[in-house]
C-alpha cells in the first residue's frame, strides 16, 4: 500500500512539474508577443490618395478652421436674432409712504401699495445697427468658410509633399542597398583576385572603403525615410511611432498638368479660383457694409416697443385690495445725434479708411498669388527638363557600369574606374528620383498655387 501511494505521490509532483512549465511557458509566450510587441511601431503601407483624404479630413487645423465656420454662422445667427422681441416674466411690489404730489399739484401724505405678475414683450432695436451688422456677419461667414478652404487646401498640399519625401526616401533605400551589394561584390573579386596573385592587396582595401561609404549612404537614407514617415504621421495625425510606407515600388513622375500651360491663363484661373482671395472679397464686402453702415445706418431711426400683459392689485395702508388684469403698451422712434450717430465725422473717416486698407489687402493678396504661379509654373517648366536631362544621365552611368564590369581586368586604374562607374551610377539614381519626387511635388504646388487642387487626379 505504502509503494503504491509513493508512486501516485510522484505522479503528482510530475503533473505539478509540468504544469508550472507549461504556465511559465504560456506567461513568457504572452510577453513576448502581446507585452513586449505592443510597445514596437507598426508598419503600414499607404498610397497618396488615401494620404490626401487623411489630411483632408483628421488634420487638426482643418478641424479647428471648420469650428471656426461654425462660430462665424453662429454670430451671423445672432446678430439675425436682434430683430426679434424679448419675453420677460416677472413678479413687481412696490409701496409708498409719505408725500406724494397728485396730477393737479397738490401734495397730501399717502400710504399704498401695488403687486403686479405678467410678463412684457420688449424690442429695443437700433435698427440701422442691426441691419449692417447682419450683413457684416453673413459676409465674414463666408471669408471664414473660404479660410477654412484654404487650411484644407495647404494641409492637402503638405501631405502630398510629405509623401513624396516618404516614397523619394524608400526609393532611395533601394538604390543605397544595390549600391552595397554590387560594393561587396567586387570586393569579393578583389579579395577572390589578390588571393590568386594577378591584383594588388591594396586595391581590397580600396573595395572596402567603398563599401563603407556605400553603408553610410544606405544608413542616412533609412534615417531620412524614418523621419519622412514621422512628418507624414503627424499631418495625418497618425500616432508619432508608426511607420508608414509607400505602398508603390518605384517612384514615377505623375502628370496633373500640362508643362507648356499657358501663364495667363493660369494666373486667370487663380485670381478665379484661389480661396485666399475669395476669403479677401468676402473681407472686404464685410468691411464695405461696415462702411455703409457708419454712413447710412444713422439715417435710420431705432424703435423701441414694450407691451405689458399680466394683473395688477394692491391698494391703501397694506391693503392688497383687489387683483384684475392690466395692459401696458409703448412705441417710440428715435434718432442718435453725436457720436457713434448723426454727423459722428470720425466715425466716417475711420470706416473710410478701414474700407481702403481691406482693399490694398486684396490687391496685395493677388500680387502674392501671381507671384507663386509664376514660381510654380516655372519651377514645373525646370523640372520637366531636369527629368529628361537625369534620364539620359542615368542612362549613360548605366552603359559606363556595365562595359567597365565587362573588362574583367584589375589593374589599379581599372579597379578605380570601376568603383567610379559605381559611384556614377549610384550619384545618377539618386539624383534622377531627387528630381522625379521634386517634379511631382512641383506639379501640386501649381495646382495649389492656381486653386485647382481637389481636381487632382493621381493614377
């Protein structure tokens, strides 16, 4: 019996064993993949319109542009409200004791009281105030709306830029990551070369340096597209340690508008279509009412209303005496003569010149918007050269790398001529997608700078 329940007590301790193993085993499972990863950036591949349409949407300034509308049609609102009459309900008591001089002159003592409960329509209203006023706000509704275009626009503009950096950075990774492999290959040569006597040692040590210089390029680049991606993140106001990466291999130079677009008609379409300048007009159509306003609104007298409707009751030496209802109504017109009124000449002279500084501004504006589709048209015109100058460069850096390899020779001239031939090439990748990414960042600087840039099309 003994031996027997030895044997169950070892099978125990054996399942408890391995039951804490298995538990230790599931703890440190569950770290590693729920504890520890959770704290390590995610990847996620994005394309530039869903980047347009993030920023166009979650970007705070956007958002807080689109609550700024909503207070300027508020207040326009408001200053509409003003035409309208006011309730107060109330409850009044009032007593006297004493003098009291009746409507023929005489003076005799007196003691009464009286209690009122109702409720009086009020209009206090300036009317030629009010008028202006809502034609004043209606107009900054607008130029707010405009605004808000316009942050949405430039928001827009940033993320494409910022993808551009993103997708010109990842593309560059690739071009610094052959730039390594074909380094270290020919080192090998050497190294294989120098082993078998026909080259000279130096020459690896030559190969090995390249390499280095290639790593370093390849490690600036990866810096370069980490630091992309936390600008993109933050315009799409993405969490700062995502990473995000462009989901096109290569980067193409895009088509959004005709290179050899006429100047005229682009400053045109501006002037038309810019948001900016919008927002300006609707500025200073506000500060126009504003104007007429200061000069008109006098002329137009303010009324002011009040009806009464409730009880009243009361009567001598604190007798409340009887309660009945009780009607009170009163109208009058009047006109303001002096300041902030009638012949108020500062007044005049201060809206007169708020009117021409809100039209200097506008004509600055459009000075400002010709002057950046010039910049941008011809920053267009340049690159679409540059674009076709870098392709035959790339070109020719290719044919040079491919007959210097061909040689298969290793003089210590030819070695040199080879790690320059890949130095070449590499210099004439990189710089050909530096001008693809500037082409194409371009391209949506002059939409933005022509207004036009909701109707870009990316295939």
């Amino acid at each position: 019996m003994a031996r027997y329940l030895s044997m169950g007590f070892e099978v125990w301790r054996l399942n408890v064993f391995w039951c804490l193993v298995f538990w230790f085993w599931c703890f440190g499972f569950s770290l590693t993949f729920f504890g520890a990863d959770a704290h390590l950036p995610k990847e996620f591949p994005i394309d530039l319109p869903t980047a347009l349409q993030l920023a166009g949407a979650q970007n705070l300034d956007v958002q807080i542009a689109r609550e700024r509308v909503k207070e300027a049609k508020a207040q326009h609102e408001e200053a509409r409200l003003q035409f309208f009459p006011w309730i107060a309900p109330g409850i009044g008591y009032k007593r006297h004791d004493g003098s009291i001089q009746d409507v023929a002159g005489n003076v005799f003592d007196a003691s009464k009281q009286s209690y009122n409960v109702g409720a009086s329509f009020n209009a206090q209203l300036d009317l030629g105030d009010a008028i202006y006023k809502s034609l004043v706000a209606r107009q900054l509704a607008r130029a707010a709306g405009e605004a808000a275009e316009a942050r949405r626009q430039e928001i827009v503009f940033t993320a494409a830029a910022d993808y551009f950096e993103l997708a010109r950075a990842h593309a560059s990774i690739g071009v610094a990551r052959e730039a390594v492999r074909l380094a270290e290959e020919f080192a090998r040569q050497l190294q294989q070369a120098v082993e078998a006597g026909i080259a000279f040692k130096g020459d690896v040590f030559r190969a090995q340096v390249q390499v280095e210089k290639n790593q370093v390029t390849l490690r600036q680049v990866e810096e370069q597209a980490r630091l992309a991606s936390a600008r993109l993140a933050q315009t799409l106001r993405l969490q700062p340690a995502t990473i995000l990466t462009p989901e096109a291999t290569e980067l193409a130079p895009l088509t959004l508008i005709a290179t050899n677009a006429a100047l005229d008609s682009l400053m045109a379409h501006a002037h038309a279509l810019r948001p900016e300048l919008r927002q300006f007009d609707a500025q200073v159509a506000a500060v126009r009412k504003a104007s007429d306003g200061a000069h008109h609104g006098p002329l137009i007298p303010t009324m002011g209303a009040q009806a009464f409707f409730g009880g009243l009751g009361g009567g001598r030496n604190g007798s409340f005496g009887r309660f009945d209802d009780t009607q009170d109504y009163l109208f009058g017109l009047s006109w303001r003569i002096g300041p902030g009124g009638l012949f108020d000449r500062h007044r005049l002279r201060a809206a007169d010149a708020r009117l021409r500084a809100g039209e200097l501004e506008l004509e600055k504006a459009r000075d400002e918007v010709s002057r950046q589709v010039v910049e941008a048209h011809t920053r267009v015109d340049s690159l679409a050269d540059q674009l076709g100058m870098t392709r035959r460069v790339l070109t020719a850096a290719g044919e040079l790398f491919k007959l210097t390899r061909e040689r298969k020779q290793f003089g210590v001239g030819l070695v040199l001529e080879d790690m320059q031939a890949e130095q070449e090439l590499t210099r004439a990748r990189l710089e050909h997608l530096n001008v693809v990414a500037e082409f194409n960042r371009a391209q949506f600087a002059l939409k933005r700078a022509v207004g036009d840039l909701h109707s870009a099309i990316v295939p």
